[in-house]
C-alpha cells in the first residue's frame, strides 16, 4: 500500500545487498545454477528470511547470510542481484542509497576474484541508478569473524575507487564473539586512503564494543549501536562527537537484541541526544522495506511526524557523499519535507 512513508524522500545508509535478494530471483538463479535448495518460495523463504516461529537470535539471522553465499554463480547472476536491489530502493521511494555489499561473500562460492567482483556491483550499481534515478553509493563491508588479511584486500580494492562509487569501508559480522581489534590497522589506513568508516557495534555485544568502534576504530557512523545505553560515557563521547547511529528496528528484533518491536529504545536514544537514523539493514531477509521502518517508528514507537523528517534530514547529513553533494542532497530533501 502506498502511504504517507512511502511518500516520503528517504534515504538509507545501512542495507545489505547480500541481505536485499528477492525470493522470485534466488529460485530463478536456484534453478539455472541447480543449486541443491528447496525450489518453490515457502520452503526457499525459511532458509533465507526470518521466519516467526524461528529463533530470534543472531546466530539464525548470520545462518541465512552462509545460505545466500551459494547463489552467487555468475557475473550475471551480481549483476542482477544489484540492480534488483538498487530498482526496489528506488521503488520505495528512497531518493539516495548506500548500500554496502561483501566481496569476500559475493566471490566465494565461484572463487571470482575480488576485484572483478567490486567491479561489477560497482557498475551495475550505478547503471540501476541511472535506470531508476536514484543517487546510490556503495561501502565495501568486510566481516569480524573472517580473515583479517582478506579485509585488508577488500580495503585496498575499495580505495582504489574512493570518492568515486565507494565511498566507505565497513566492518559487520559476529560482534559477540569477535571484537575489532584486528582491523584497526586496516581501518585507520582505509580512513588515510580516503575512505569513510562504519562500524557495526552495540548490536551483539555492550557499550563496550561501541567505544572500541569510536575510540580505536574511528568510527564515523555507528551501525545499530542501540547498546550503548547500557554505558552514560559511551553515550557522552557519541553525543559530543554528534556520531551517527544507523538504527534498525526489525533486525534488532529478529537477531534478539530487543525482546519485541514495541521495546525497541529508539526513542531513549532520541532523548539521550544521539544523532539517530532509520535504516533497514537487510529487507529481504527480514521482509521489509524502509517505508515499514519508518511506520514501525511512528506508529509503534510513537516518533512524531517532523522527527521522522528530522531522521531523513539527519540521514542525508551523515551520509558519506562528498561535503558539496551531500548538501545538494540536503538541500533538496529539505525543500521537498517543508
Ligand atoms: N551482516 C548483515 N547484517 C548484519 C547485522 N545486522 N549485524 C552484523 N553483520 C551483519
Ligand atoms: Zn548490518
């Protein structure tokens, strides 16, 4: 249904390309590639996308990532996959999209070598922009419980085309058992090569894990971060750096961060002063669109209208396009939210 969130101009800094598959696509590549999957959508659905009577827990949630990892078959197969994403992006109204994308998971099942295959999304990425009109850019994202030496290629690759079609660097995964210190290195050289710096932290793991992400990461944006009530000094250095969390109502739900959507504590944040955006993480895995995230928000969390527009605003303003572009961007939402 179209509505007033659709009809908004929004923008999104935290959604997974490997997590926007859709169903109708994955059984299509499925039967090409003769992938061993279950071939018809109700049974394909429970192995890629958050099911109610399943657990809600991150290990579940990180289980549909392994799964999604063998239908990456083909030149083909990523470049429609990126399109596709890019096209319902854009279909939901969402006017800028930075979406971040894995090498390591796109080249692994195939062995394609990773250069080619940052070339790829970066193409299809910005020929769907041009298709859908949309601004889209891309973070190249690497992941905590895999091989540091693999991130630091997919960083070198990355800066290569910094400031171009990427324009950061982010590090996700399993933060409950795999802190970042391995990647500070890495992140700090990425940061010197031009590259912007998001973090996932305060998802799976405390406060704690947040500070790291700021003080020893340098993160600029944080993603999810919604644990970092559960320490008042972790709270002061986001607020007085004004840090950017990308917030994610749903996933936090489905990877058991909040015990129910209605508990989600956007607001405290948004009382605490924290510079929050909404952002879906990944759609298809847990059947969403950014127009849903923003209704969650309204209507089961309670935020006003003119805070949702202040979130998109805030959005557009942490976003990773350069200084003259990004307030091209704002500009216009600005105008387009009066
Ligand atoms: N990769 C995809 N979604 C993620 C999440 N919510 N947390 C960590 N890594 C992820
Ligand atoms: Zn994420």
């Amino acid at each position: 249904m179209k509505d007033f969130f659709h009809s908004l101009p929004k923008v999104e800094l935290h959604r997974h390309l490997e997590g926007s598959l859709r169903l109708e696509t994955m059984l299509d590549i499925a039967r090409a590639h003769q992938i061993t999957v279950p071939i018809n959508t109700t049974r394909l659905g429970q192995l890629v996308q958050v099911q109610n009577d399943e657990p809600f827990t991150y290990q579940n949630f990180l289980a549909k990532f392994a799964t999604l990892r063998m239908f990456y078959r083909s030149p083909e197969v990523i470049h429609r996959v990126t399109r596709e994403a890019v096209e319902d992006a854009a279909r939901d109204n969402v006017r800028y999209l930075e979406m971040r994308f894995t090498p390591v998971a796109l080249s692994r099942a195939e062995r394609f070598p990773m250069d080619e295959v940052v070339e790829w999304v970066c193409e299809s990425s910005q020929a769907a922009a041009r298709e859908f009109g949309i601004i889209v850019r891309l973070i190249a994202s690497v992941n905590r419980h895999e091989d540091p030496a693999l991130a630091e290629q997919v960083a070198w690759l990355a800066a290569d085309r910094a400031r171009k079609c990427i324009v950061g660097l982010d590090l996700a995964g399993n933060e409950a058992e795999f802190d970042g210190r391995p990647f500070i290195g890495i992140f700090r050289e990425a940061r010197q090569a031009g590259l912007r710096l998001t973090v996932h932290a305060g998802e799976w793991a405390g406060a704690g894990s947040v500070r790291e992400a700021l003080v020893d990461l340098n993160a600029e944006r944080i993603g999810h971060g919604v644990r970092v009530l559960e320490s008042e000094a972790v709270v002061a250095i986001a607020r007085e750096r004004r840090t950017p969390f990308e917030v994610c109502v749903t996933s936090n739900y489905q990877t058991g961060v909040v015990p129910s959507l209605q508990s989600h504590p956007l607001m405290k944040m948004f009382d605490q002063g924290l510079n929050v955006t909404l952002d879906t993480d990944d759609p298809s895995i847990s059947q969403i669109t950014l127009s849903d995230e923003y209704r969650q928000a309204s209507e089961g969390l309670g935020m006003g209208v003119e805070d949702l527009k202040r979130c998109i605003l805030a959005s557009a303003q942490a976003s990773f396009l350069p200084d003259e572009e990004r307030m091209n961007l704002v500009e216009k939402l600005e105008k387009e939210l009066k």
